[in-house]
C-alpha cells in the first residue's frame, strides 16, 4: 500500500533506529514541520541526488529513504526549529506528487527480506566482532572513549553498523537500499575488513608522529590537526 509523505532531502542518510537532529530554517520546511506537529505525523528523510540542500526547488532525491518520527522540538525565534528525530521504515519514492512548497511524493514502505537464513546470525556475529574493533580504533584515533550496545536483531544491527561506519554518504545510501539482511551484513563485513587495517596504518603512524612531536619537546596536535591524520572517510576499495 502506498503513502503520501512530506520529503526533507538532505546531504545524509538516516537508518531505522538512528537519531537525526535538523536546524530547521527554511521557509517551507519550518511550515512542514508545523504541519507535520498539527497532524502527528512524520516526514520522509532522503538522500540528494542532484541538486543542494537548502533554497533549491527542482532538488532531485535519491529513490530510498527513512522516515523520521520527531522526537523532540524546540521552538525558537523568527519560526525556526531545533528538531530531535529517529528513523522509522523505509520507503521507495513512487511518484513526486509536488515540489511547492516542498517536495511531496507518493511511497511504498520497504521491508527487508533474508532474517530467517541460517547463516545471518554468523554474519551478524562477524560484524560485530570486526566492528567493535572498528569502534575501538576510532576511539583511540580520536582519544574519546566508546561504548556499542548490539541487539540480537540481525536488521537492527546492520542498520546500526551502517549508521555508524564513517564512510562516504553514497555508499551509506548503498547500504540503506539494500533489502536482505545477509546481503547487507555481508557487504558490511566487506568494508570492516579492508577499513581495519587501513586504521591501524593510521594509528601506527599518528603514534610515531606523536612521539617525534614528543621528543622534539613540541605540544601534542588539537583536534583540528589530528584530523590530518584520521578525517572522516576511508577508502572503501
């Protein structure tokens, strides 16, 4: 059965399960939230295709999305909102119905399919054992503590997983469209195992770098500095 869904498309993916918060100050999306508290209702959160993010009407989005349940709002001047949100089902973009005052689309909600092979919960067990190392990495790359908490839903933790994998949008998106829960897990396994050892070239050479700065009697690099060493995405390939 399809649904009639109000669209905010963003530079981000949102997973079932994840948190999304938006600063929301454009004037058709703060009229969209409104409407979206007066009815109760949420709104369908894609990836752009083409287009930007703010003031561009013939925005092109990507198929697949989530839809967002609010969460939290806060009121603030001028009409403008913080908005607290977490993702719900996905969606399959069907039809654009409108794009004034924004974009309006007809979807059918996505569910995944493969939960009940044999093998997921192995690929699950996997995942979770090359992320937390993952997540492990990172924390020290970045000198801050971390802490995951999996569920033994095999969908939940592959939504998880590819919330939180730093990589590149377009292929969060990849993640996010795929609609068996093996074929997710095994491709995130994928990425874990050629990201892993490419965090710990990264932290090898940051400790060396660092020990240098050390012994040269130099201050440790701010975060800003560090980034030279960690950014945000690796490669995939």
């Amino acid at each position: 059965m399809s649904t009639r869904l109000r669209l905010f498309p963003l530079n981000a993916v949102l997973f079932p399960g994840a948190v999304l918060n938006l600063h929301v100050f454009e004037p058709r999306y703060k009229q969209m939230i409104g409407e979206c508290l007066e009815s109760g209702e949420g709104f369908g959160v894609v990836l752009i295709r083409e287009g930007q993010e703010a003031g561009d009407p013939s925005v092109e989005p990507h198929q697949i999305g989530s839809l967002a349940e609010i969460v939290e709002v806060t009121p603030l001047p001028f009409g403008r909102y913080y908005v607290s949100t977490i993702g719900r089902q996905r969606f399959r973009i069907r039809e654009i119905l409108s794009r004034e005052p924004y974009l309006t689309v007809e979807a059918d909600f996505v569910e995944d399919a493969g939960a009940a092979d044999p093998e997921v919960a192995r690929l699950k067990d996997d995942v979770r054992d090359a992320f937390l190392e993952y997540a492990e990495l990172i924390a020290q790359a970045g000198g801050r503590e971390t802490s995951v908490d999996f569920p033994a839903d095999p969908q939940t933790t592959s939504f998880i997983v590819g919330d939180a994998l730093q990589i590149a949008d377009t292929i969060k998106q990849r993640l996010l469209e795929i609609e068996n829960t093996k074929q997710r897990l095994s491709l995130e396994l994928g990425f874990l195992r050629r990201l892993l050892p490419q965090l710990r070239k990264l932290i090898e050479k940051r400790a060396v770098e660092l020990q240098a700065r050390k012994d040269r009697g130099e201050p440790e690099p701010q975060r800003g500095e560090q980034e030279r060493y960690f950014g945000k995405y690796f490669s995939v390939n």
